[in-house]
C-alpha cells in the first residue's frame, strides 16, 4: 500500500494539467468536427472547460504556487506584430 501524500500545491498542478489535457482534446475534436452543430456544442464544451482551467489557474496565483512574469512593453509588442502577421 503506497502511503504517499501529495501537498495542495501538488494536487493543484495535477488538477491543472488534467484541464488543460481536456482543453487540447476537445479542441482537437472540434477542429476535425464535420458536423456543424456537433462542432458548435463541443465550442461550447470547450469555452466551459476554459473557464475551469482558468479558474485553477487564478487559484494557484492566489496561493503563489504559479508565478507569472511580467512582460516588458517591447515583449508586448513583439508578440502582437507576431500575432499580426500570422492571420495576413
């Protein structure tokens, strides 16, 4: 018998890399979907489930077990001209 116990922090990871397993699964599916009004539910599906990762994700931040750094102006920029030029 495995007496191991996991820290909050622990299982809050586990919980967070689950959702974001889901996410990509349902996005996966939604992708390839041929149906439109399957393709339209499993959108839905997935908006919720992003809530939920986004939820966790606010929690961890809250008890500092995922930290985030902040970005300078010019990584801002970088990014949004990168974002730009991958929808022309």
């Amino acid at each position: 018998m495995n007496n191991t116990t996991y820290s909050d922090k622990e299982k809050m990871t586990d919980v967070l890399m689950s959702q974001k397993f889901v996410t990509g699964n349902y996005n996966n599916f939604a992708n390839e979907c041929a149906h439109p009004e399957i393709k339209c539910l499993a959108l839905d599906i997935l908006s919720e489930e992003h809530d939920i990762q986004h939820d966790i994700f606010v929690e961890m931040q809250n008890h500092g077990w995922y930290q985030v750094k902040a970005a300078t102006c010019d990584a801002i920029k970088q990014t949004k001209t990168q974002l730009e030029n991958a929808s022309c």
